[in-house]
C-alpha cells in the first residue's frame, strides 16, 4: 500500500511540473540512483537550516512556483504564505531542527523525503519549547535543482490508555481573573495549552466539556486557564494568547477564549479583531493592549514559571489543592496530554476523597 501512495504522489508531482523525462542508462543507474538519493536529502536539510537562519532567499530558490504546504492542522498554504512565515529568530533567539528515520526515494526526476523532526526553540529570556512532528516532502527536479512542490506534516497522537497522572510537588499562583468553578473549591484544574495546538483544540471541544459538566459547573472543583503558546510551530497563538488576555481586561476573557477553540480555526490578527468587534469590546482599548509590550512581557513571564515546573508541551495539566480562597495552589498530578475523561475523572475524585474526610 505504501509503494502505492508513494508511486502516485511521485507521478502527480512529476506530471505537474515537468512532463515525462528519459529513462536512466542502465549502466549508469546504481551511481545516478546514489547521487541523487543523496541530493534529494540534502535539498531537505538545506530547507530546515533556512528556517533556522530565516533565510528567505533559500526557499525562494528551492520552492517550486506551485508548491503547496499542509499542516498537521490541515490547513492549506501556498507558496507565498509558506515564504512569508520564514523569519529569523529574534534577537537572542534560536531555532534548531534535527531529523531522524531518514527516508528517500526518487523515480526519474520526482523524489519524496520523509523523517521524524524536532524543531527546538531557546528564547532570550530562557525559556524554550519544542514541537516533534513527521513531515513528508515532495521533490521535483528540474535543471539539475530539486524543488520542493508539497509539504506535509503529522503528529503522533498521545499514548493511549491506560495513563496515570505522575506525582509532583510544587506550587503555583492563581490569577483570579482566569478562575472558573467554585471559586472556593479546595481542588483546582489548572490547564496549559495552545489556541493553534490540534490536541488543545480537540480536547476542548470533546474532554473539556464532560469535565465542566460534571466538575466545574457543579462546583465541584475550581478551574483555571493557563496560556503556553508554542511558537516554534504554531505563528498564530501567541497572538491569540494576547487577544484573550486583552478580552479578560475588559471582561470578556472567557468568552474569548471559547470562541477561539471552535471549529474551524480562525486566528490570523484579521479574525482576532472581528471577534472583538463582535463581542463589542472597547476597540481602543483592545488595539492598545494588544500592541502593549507589558502584556506580551508577563505573558512570556508566565511561560517561563511554567517551563521551570516541567510544562514543556500542550496540553498539560496540574491537579492540586488549596486553602479556600488562597491564589495559591499546591500542585501534587501532573497529566501530560490531552487523556480521555476517564483520566482526568480517576484523577480529580482520587484528590477530591482527599479532602472530603
């Protein structure tokens, strides 16, 4: 089956933009066959140290005019948007991307390199992320260059169950303005996640839901959202992180928030702006605080307290106690990824016992 799809993809490619080529000559063919092995795979580690440098000229010379980008979201771009999100780190900033289970083929002029990636992000201020992902590349070769014509990135789903949420022991503080639930609750939820993160966006819109049924709109526990935009990947959340931090100025945090989970994903500045304008939000005052440094700079301060504890991906969870009423919560489970309800539902009555007695 593998053969199959590969042959297709190959043939599709090399139909688009180049047409049939000669075969090889049979007494050329093992050390042609090695040659352009090796320069099909080096094309795509020449693609990932542009990204790393941001090097634009790079992708301009190597990216066919046709060439198409999907994400592992399934949204679609083109060449001049996947160009346009080639950028060089900020000052102090890196990005370093390794590949492992390198494979290559090529037919004729037409070449697909696929391999698991790391993209690692070291920021100035010490924090980091890092995003894993396999990614499927489709080459075509013309004039002696290999030019990438589709992109295609995946992640691996979480472990599936059975899990169960590791110990911890640290404490974190609360802002009150992202509370949800019994604001007295001795058992607090607290979550970290990614507005452009696939396993954020389906966890809120399946698992999240039996837990606000059952626990935080019955007051069972207290719950709370923490923002942990993975920039390395995802070029939109921190932005949306800002937008719902700008809504909870004025308000409207939560309201933000949900809107920013649903189907489809819409979270370019464009869209940002029209769901402020539709929540009818001071629009002054929303541009101000968005554009405002400070709410940027406490957003990566939190991001970093929370790198510290071992948040190092989204989503993430940490279940904890605390006196009623205190901005302090101790947090003793840490569930790493968006588990099914029953994770969570073992976790939450385990601690919940605890402090019934």
């Amino acid at each position: 089956m593998r053969t199959v799809i590969l042959w297709f993809v190959l043939t599709a490619a090399s139909s688009l933009t180049l047409g049939q080529t000669p075969p090889e000559r049979s007494g050329d063919a093992v050390q042609n066959k090695t040659s352009n092995l090796e320069e099909l795979k080096k094309a795509d580690r020449d693609l990932d140290a542009a990204s790393e440098k941001g090097d634009t000229a790079v992708y301009e010379r190597m990216l066919a005019q046709e060439m198409v980008s999907v994400s592992a979201e399934g949204v679609v771009s083109k060449r001049a948007e996947v160009i346009g999100n080639v950028k060089p780190p900020k000052k102090g900033s890196t990005l370093t991307i390794t590949a492992s289970d390198i494979q290559a083929i090529v037919v004729g002029d037409s070449g697909v390199v696929t391999s698991n990636k790391t993209a690692t992000w070291m920021f100035a201020n010490g924090s980091s992320s890092k995003d894993e992902y396999r990614e499927t590349n489709t080459y075509a070769r013309k004039d002696g260059q290999w030019l990438l014509v589709v992109s295609n990135t995946s992640h691996a789903p979480p472990p599936p169950p059975p899990y169960s949420a590791k110990d911890v022991n640290f404490e974190l503080t609360v802002d009150e303005k992202k509370f949800r639930g019994n604001q007295n609750a001795s058992v607090v939820l607290i979550e970290f996640a990614d507005y452009e993160c696939p396993y954020c966006r389906e966890f809120a819109n399946n698992t999240m839901k039996q837990i606000e049924r059952d626990y935080i709109d019955s007051g069972r526990i207290g719950f709370v959202f923490n923002d942990f935009p993975i920039e390395s990947n995802h070029p939109h959340a921190f932005g949306a992180a800002l937008a719902v931090q700008c809504a909870g100025e004025q308000g409207h945090l939560w309201e933000m928030n949900h809107k920013l989970f649903t189907e489809p994903a819409a979270l370019t500045p464009a869209d940002l702006f029209k769901d402020a304008e539709a929540m009818q939000l001071d629009m002054s005052k929303f541009r101000s605080c968005i554009d405002d440094e400070k709410v940027a700079a406490r957003l990566r301060t939190r991001m970093h307290e929370a790198s510290e504890l071992g948040i190092d991906g989204t989503p993430m969870f940490v279940v904890g106690i605390r006196r009623p009423g205190s901005k302090t919560v101790r947090g003793l489970r840490m569930i790493e990824g968006g588990y099914p309800y029953e994770v969570f539902k073992a976790t939450l009555e385990m601690l919940i016992a605890t402090q019934s007695k």
